[in-house]
C-alpha cells in the first residue's frame, strides 16, 4: 500500500480521468489534487507540494513536456517524482521525456500495480 503522507498531483486534460485516478489514489491512501488545464500545472504545483506528478503528455495547447520543463525550472521540485503517462509508446517519445526532466513514462493503459510501485518508490529514477 502508498504511504498516507504521499500527494499527488494529477495534470490531465480529460476529467474521467482525473477522476479514476484519484479515486484510485484515495484507495491507495494518497491525497490528490488535480488540474485539467496544463497551463494551470505550474501554479497548482506551487500551492500542493506534491511528491509526486502525474502527467498527461498529449494535451491541446501545452503539452506534459512544456509543463514538466515549467515545473522542474523549480528548485523545490528537484526531487518530486514526474510520471509521465501517454498513448505514444514512440522511443523518441520516452527521450523527450527524460531530457524533460520526467522520471517515469508508462504507456496507456497503465498497469495499476505498476504505477502503485513507482508512486510508492521513495526516490527518483534519476
């Protein structure tokens, strides 16, 4: 099981999803918080601390890799875990991804075991 203290902030587009992940993250005994407009990621990352960020890459207007870079130009967020999760499983895809400054990148759809594991790791990948 995640640890209570964990909190996640989740960056994506569509609220359906927002919504499975969070009550999913409920269950794991995180506590969530959301944003569906990426431009607004920054700002609500600032105001959560999360631990960790769930991030959608494919997004209208600013994409998961524009909201990694804004965040990561942060010195507090050097060690919050960024998981990217996408439908583009394209190599050239995962290296944008590091170069980014995301630690994690699952394809969707994401195994829930495997994105439990990678919340509930307690240091970066990288």
């Amino acid at each position: 099981m995640a640890h209570a203290n964990h909190r996640v902030l989740i960056v994506d587009d569509d609220s359906d999803v927002i919504s499975a992940t969070s009550m999913l993250l409920s269950i794991w005994g995180c506590e969530a918080a959301s944003v569906v407009d990426p431009s607004r990621a920054e700002a609500a990352a600032l105001a959560f601390h999360p631990d960790v960020i769930l991030l959608d890459v494919a997004m209208p207007e600013m994409d998961g890799f524009a909201v990694a870079r804004a965040i990561r130009s942060h010195p507090e967020f050097k060690n919050t875990k960024i998981i990217a999760v996408s439908g583009f499983a394209h190599e050239s895809n995962r290296a944008k991804a590091k170069e980014c400054g995301i630690d994690c990148y699952f394809v969707k759809p994401v195994v829930p075991d495997e994105l439990h594991h990678e919340i509930d790791e307690e240091e970066k990948l990288h």
